[in-house]
C-alpha cells in the first residue's frame, strides 16, 4: 500500500488539531465524571475506542480523552462556549465554515481513503488561519505548521494513528491509488461506466487501453466509489495484480517476483481471502465466490492469458463479480475501452501537479502554453507527471518535448542532474540492491542519518524516482521504498553505478549480512538476555546495532544511551526494540515513569513478543510497581513462548509474592518438567515451591486449618519425591527441614486422619534427606550476631555456636540482611579445629 507526503502532511496537521481541542476541554472541564461532561452517545463511542486498546471503562473525562476525535472536540467545545476566553471562540469560528471538509478529509485519512486534490491545501489555509487568528490556544498546530514549512520531510517518520471508529466499509485489500496526491481527474461518464456495469448483470468486466493511460487508476477509483456506497451488494473487495512487465523505449522488461501464471493468480488471491490451503487454488477462489459476494479485482491480466483463467471466468456463480484490468482484451467480458485524458483535463492534471510540486515556472505559463504542451503530452497520466517531475528539476518545457519518443529518457535524465548528493547515494544503493529497503537499512548503507535519509527520500518521492510502500515486518506496519519501474530501467542504461561504488555498497551490505548473523546468534543463545536485541528482518540490523551499542555505554553514559534509542525510534518508528531497549535503559537509571512508557510503547508494537513480557514483567516486579500487573504480563508471554524456563520462573515468583502459594507450587511442577533446563533452575524453583508450602502450611496451621495444611505439605512431599536426590542440598534440604517440623506440629493433633498423614510425610521427607549425599550435618539455626565490620558473625543451633564467615552465604546479596534472629541452615563441621564452624550458609526469609 503506497501513501503519498501529501496524506502524511494531512495527518500531521489533523493530530496536531485535535491535540490541541484536547488540552482545550481539559483546561474547560477538568478532571470530572464522564457523563457530566460529554453526551452519553458521545461518551460511548469513546469508551469503546479505549477498550480496542484493552483498557477498563473510566470514569473521568482525562481517561476518554485520547479518543476523542476532531468531531467530537469540536461537538464538547461548542457545548461549552461559554467558559471559552473570547480569543478561543474566535479561533472555533475560524474552523465552523470548513467544519465538514475538515470531518471529510479526516475519514479519508483515518480510513485509507483516496485523497482529493484540495485535502492538503484546505487543512493547511484552515490551519494558518487558526493560528494567524489566536496561536496561544492552539500550540501543538503551530509547532507542526512551523516544522512543515522549516522541514516537510519529517511527516516521512509518523505513523497514522488516529482514533476511530471501527471502519465501515466492507472487507478490502484495495491499495491507495497512484492519484492520491493530485486527486482523481475527469472520465466521470467511463467512471458511472464502469460502476453501472459491475452492478448489473455481466459477471465479467474489463477496463483496457494503452499502457500507462490509467487503467489501474479508475479501476479503483470506481472500487472505491461502489464499497462507500450503501446499495453495493458485495461482502469483500479483493485486489490482486499481476503486473509482469515495463514497457520502455528499448525494450520489454520482466519484474523480478512478478505473478507469472494464472494459478499463481489465484493462490495470491486465497491469501488475501484467508485461506490457508491451495491445493486446487481455482476451485477455492470459485468456492468463496460461491459462498460470498465478493468483487474480485485482477490488474494487469495480459501477464497471466491463458485457457484456466478463461474457463475460470465462464465459471463465475452468480453475486460475485470480477473486474479486469488488462492491455488486451478477453473476449468474454463486458469491455470498456479506456482513451487517453481529454485535452481540458490533461491540463487540468499538470495544473495541479504544478500547484502541488510548487513548479514555478508550469505555474505561471499562459493557458496557450500548457495546451500545447498538454497535445504533445497525447493524454497519458503517466507520461505528463514524468513531464512534471522534470520541469521541476530545473529543465525547459520544450526541450522536454523536442523528441517525445524519448520523452522518458529526457525527464528522468534531467531530473537525476538535479538530484542532491543524498538522493543519488540512495539511488546508487537502490540499484546495487534492488528490492524494499526500509529507511534504517537504506541509512547504514548510505552512511547517513535518520534526518538527512527521510529529507533525500522525500526529495526522491517527489520526483518519481521511488514509491513508498507499507508492509508487514513481524507484528508491526514497516515502510519501505523502491525505485519505481521508470526510474530503474532509465537507470540501468543511463546511470549505472560506478564499479567502485557498487564494490563499496555490496561491502556495506555484507558488513551488514554479518552483523545480522552475530547479532542473531547472540539473540538465539540468550533471547531473554537485556542484552540481546531482536531482528525481525534484514531491515532491522542497522537499528538492532545501534541498540546493542546504546546497551553498552548506558551503564557509562544514560543520557547518549537513550539518544541514540531516540535515533533508532526516528528511523523505524514501528520497530519494538527500540523501545524495549529504552525501558530497560530507563529502569537502570531508577526512571520508573519513563521506562512504564517505553514497555508499554514496545508491548503495544509486539503484544506477542516473550521477550517483551518478560523484560516488563521481570521490571514490575524487581521494582515492586505492580505485582499484579507483571503477572498478567509474563503469562501473556508464556503463550507465545511456554517452554522459557526464565518466564516461568518468574510467573512462579510473582504467584509466591501475590500469595498464591498453591500456584506457585504448581509452576514449579512446569519447570521440573521442562527439558534442557539447568540443575541451577530447578534448584531455584524448588527452593520457591517449598517456601511457598512452608509458608502457605504455617498459615493455615495457625489458622488451625490442619486438613489443609496437610494438603499443601503433601503437595511438596510428592515435589520433592520426584526430583534428582542430585536436587536435595543446601537451601533445598533446609526448606525440607523446615517442613519436617511443620509436620511434627501436625503429628500432634487431635485430628487422627491428619496426624497420621504427618507422620507419612516426615518418613518421607526424612527417606529423600537419607537419599542425597554431602549434607547429612546439615542444621538449622539463627543469627546470633553478625559483625560487618568485620565480615563474621555466629549461629545458634542447639547448644552451640558456630562460627561463620560472609563469603560462607550462598547468596551474597542477603548479606545487607542479616540481623539476630534471622533463619539460616548450613553445614555444621562442630569438630573444626578452631571451635565449630558453619559452611554454606542459607538464609531462610
């Protein structure tokens, strides 16, 4: 799906706008019920615009007010004109005459909707006006106005984002037309044509003519047309286009990767019907034909002629419709010849092109000129924006026109002289290594920054050298660019790449080929590592680096750690990395506010990624922010990934924080049953699971739930029968310790059935302690004193003391908390030739 700088700049103005309405009802409102400040219908509809962001129902107008869009702004603050400063009235009735234009041009935007040719024009001589008017209320509009006029090239790095309702329309994979940045021009009676003929009785249509005369255009152009309107009959819109070829002065040239066959045709066609089988592709596409009503689109068909597609087409069920686009015809359909322009719009076309592309010298020639040189243009949309494009490089009209068998050569050839040094790099690397490249990978191989590739792409979109395309990368939208037909094949025999150039851009791309293959590798050995950054495509290497290498100097350097996050999120603003490497940044800084944001910014870019939730989660609970929360967090990413031992340790800790021992216990019995995982981690989660039973049985034996005690004590005599006798040392046996004594407690009862359970389970729990070797000597005692000054101190077991030394902790981050009184088990050598003596010392929280 290709947009256009001109529905980016509309965007831009449109967010700033309705930003600006907001502060405006907050300031107005404050911080009050829902219902009291908007209409119930109002309100509503916002409230379920927040919920698609899976957020709980608010109470207060601050919480609906993100999703509130330009309409009902605008609807909240007339209401409340009258706590308005008169300054800020004034400024609305700017807006009240271009009120339904502006909600217009929004629904095109918000929606993919084609463009018209006066959307940019209108919004932004609203928008100075607003701000000539009263610039105080309106701050965000007159930031972007200025960034617009000082820098147009920033709109290349938004991404569209406007709330919304859920569209309307029908299903659809429709593509935004090539005029989506001059509007459509004339042909209205061929367009009603067309319309009329897909609605009536013909199950074919097809729309033929020339190359490059606009077939492609009014195809959609119609499409678009009958999926607004109400008494169109069909259930989904799909588009598939079979373009194979480019048509040049020299010769025909095949495009790599083109659809090349009918069944081709059709298998690319199930894609977008959602089918995930194509064994018989023609009988499935003729099945959902069947079942639904559905206009099927197929571009470009002079590729793929061949008997199947005809016998296809005679084989329509009756609803469903096809409409084709093609260069010859098919001799079974309803046919439209499609002519070149009229002279009064081909006028009409470079007129406007002029006016947009800011063309002085087209824009100020007399009427008899433009006529002329629209005659010699012969009506071909595609012929006249190259004519454009070239006049707007600094070339005459005339010589443009001397020889229009080579009216291709002539305008790319001038416009490449007019190229800026930034542009011709990216061109050259284009050419080297043809293909989408996204503005990340294009700015490494370039060697230029985020800024200076955005300003050299918008530079090369305007002048028709590359096309912008929307894909999907991972979970997320990805923009990337090409060159266009035209301009590569007035390339690759007027402007080839100089051998040393190409030897230089083939070494970047290699530098970068191995770069991926390390960062990959280190991804692989340690996805959960803070260190490790993930690459979803070849164009995330470039910004994966500079990820990795912010990572190493935060630590040093924060503040050019998160600058360069910044770079990256400036160059692929959808690549989640970026901002799960900044909220990692941040929470090592204590930036517990900035790095929420920054998870939740790469949580929403990547819901499914494990690596996220664990990042987010393991944060939230390091930190002790919202327990809760990380829970829900870890085991969302538990669905994407259930066999990461580090997500599920950490859902066991969260469970035994949040009290639920018996869950916590439960998780441990996941990791005991996970293979390939260290002695270390189920170590660790047995020490977990059995301090959650010894805690969890305390509780209840207090309580005097002794039946239920003996419940959660069972549960951990079975955890620990299970395991490698390997298993049962250090803290785990102290943990077994402690449960034996809960145990005893319970042996004592009055409850027979109860006491007899107990005693079964101090048998067993002693028979597992008898199976491990090496801590038959172990004890359990407490703290009697800890000198830190001096790193010693001494436990009370028994009758004796034992003497221990700070490097005898298991755990060295327990040393700040040691204080008398605290549970420790350890290794008694009561023999020690310096008086008894403890190893391997186990605090027990």
């Amino acid at each position: 799906m290709s947009f256009s700088a001109a529905r980016l700049t509309c965007y831009a103005l449109l967010s700033a706008l309705e930003d600006d309405m907001r502060s405006l009802i907050a300031d107005v409102l404050g911080d009050i019920d829902v219902l009291t400040a908007l209409p119930e219908d109002l309100a509503e509809r916002a409230q379920k615009r927040r919920a698609k962001d899976g957020l709980p129902r608010t109470a207060t107008l601050p919480g609906l007010l993100a999703y509130l869009d330009f309409a009902d702004s605008w609807e909240i603050l007339r209401a409340n004109s009258a706590a308005l400063r008169d300054q800020t009235r004034e400024t609305l009735d700017v807006l009240k005459p271009s009120f339904e234009r502006i909600i217009a041009i929004r629904n095109r935007v918000a929606h993919t909707r084609p463009m018209e040719i006066e959307d940019p024009a209108v919004l932004v001589d609203v928008t100075k006006a607003v701000i000539d008017k009263n610039s105080l209320d309106w701050p965000v509009l007159a930031g972007t106005v200025q960034r617009l006029s000082e820098d147009p090239s920033f709109v290349l790095g938004l991404t569209v984002n406007l709330p919304h309702d859920p569209d309307p329309a029908p299903q659809h994979n429709l593509p935004i037309p090539d005029f989506d940045e001059t509007g459509f021009f004339g042909r209205r009676d061929q367009l009603r044509r067309i319309k009329r003929l897909i609605k009536g009785a013909y199950p074919v249509v097809s729309i033929l003519g020339d190359g490059g005369v606009g077939k492609t255009s009014i195809a959609l152009k119609a499409v678009y047309e009958l999926m607004e309107d109400p008494q169109s009959p069909f259930e989904a819109y799909i588009w598939v286009t079979a373009k194979a070829t480019i048509l040049t002065t020299t010769e025909i040239r095949r495009i790599s990767g083109a659809i090349e066959s009918s069944l081709g045709l059709f298998a690319e066609a199930l894609t977008h019907l959602g089918s995930e089988t194509i064994d018989d592709p023609v009988e499935e596409v003729l099945q959902y034909l069947e079942n639904f009503k559905i206009l099927l689109i197929l571009d470009n068909m002079e590729t793929v002629l061949d008997a199947r597609l005809r016998n296809f087409l005679l084989e329509l069920p009756l609803g469903s419709k096809v409409l084709v686009t093609s260069r010859v015809g098919l001799g079974i359909e309803n046919p439209v010849l499609l002519e070149p322009l009229t002279l009064d719009d081909s006028i009409k076309l470079i007129r406007a092109l002029a006016r947009i592309r800011n063309v002085g010298l087209l824009k100020s020639l007399p009427q008899e000129s433009i006529e002329s040189i629209a005659r010699q243009m012969g009506g071909h949309p595609t012929y006249i924006k190259w004519f454009v494009a070239g006049v707007q490089a600094g070339r005459r009209p005339e010589e443009l026109l001397s020889d229009k068998s080579m009216l291709l050569e002539f305008c790319m050839s001038n416009v490449y002289d007019h190229l800026g040094e930034g542009a011709r790099a990216l061109v050259d690397v284009m050419q080297v290594l043809p293909g989408l490249r996204n503005q990340a990978e294009l700015a490494f191989l370039a060697g230029v920054s985020a800024r200076e590739v955005q300003g050299s792409l918008l530079e090369l979109i305007t002048t028709n050298f590359v096309q912008m395309t929307s894909q999907m990368t991972g979970d997320s939208l990805d923009t990337a660019y090409h060159l266009s037909d035209f301009a590569t094949e007035y390339l690759s025999y007027h402007h080839p790449v100089d051998e040393i150039v190409r030897n230089h851009i083939l070494s970047r791309r290699q530098e970068l080929v191995d770069l991926g293959n390390s960062l990959t590798a280190a991804s692989s050995r340690s996805p959960y590592s803070k260190d490790a950054v993930n690459i979803r495509a070849h164009g995330d290497i470039h910004v994966a680096k500079m990820l990795r290498d912010a990572l190493m100097r935060s630590l040093d350097d924060p503040n050019s750690a998160l600058s360069q996050c910044r770079e990256v999120q400036l160059l692929a603003p959808n690549y989640y990395e970026g901002w799960r490497v900044e909220g990692n940044i941040r929470a090592n800084i204590r930036d517990h506010a900035g790095a929420i944001a920054a998870f939740d910014r790469a949580l929403e870019l990547a819901p499914e990624s494990a690596a996220v939730a664990f990042h987010f989660g393991t944060f939230l609970l390091d930190e002790s922010i919202d327990t809760i929360r990380a829970l829900k967090i870890l085991q969302d990413g538990a669905k994407s990934d259930s066999t990461s031992i580090e997500i599920s340790g950490q859902i066991q800790w969260a469970h035994y924080l949040l009290g639920n021992y018996s869950e916590s216990i439960s998780v441990c019995r996941h990791i005991l049953s996970m293979t390939n995982v260290t002695y270390s981690d189920k170590s660790i989660a047995l020490i977990i699971a059995l301090r959650a039973g010894f805690v969890d049985s305390s509780l209840k034996i207090d309580d005097k739930q002794f039946g239920n005690a003996a419940e959660i004590i069972e549960q951990c005599v079975d955890l620990v029968a299970s395991v490698d006798p390997g298993l049962i040392q250090h803290e785990v046996y102290d943990r077994i310790t402690q449960l034996i004594s809960l145990a005893r407690k319970l042996s004592q009862t009055s409850e027979d059935y109860v006491a007899r359970k107990a005693k079964q389970f101090i048998s067993k729990f002693e028979d597992v302690q008898q199976s491990c070797q090496g801590d038959g000597n172990r004890l359990i005692g407490k703290v009697k004193s800890f000198l830190s000054d001096k790193g010693f101190g001494f436990i009370r077991a028994g009758s004796r003391d034992y003497f221990f030394h700070y490097k005898d902790l298991t755990d060295g981050n327990a040393l700040d908390r040691l204080e008398p009184g605290l549970s420790v088990g350890f290794n008694a050598f009561p023999d020690s030739p310096r008086g008894p003596r403890a190893e391997s010392v186990a605090v027990l929280f």
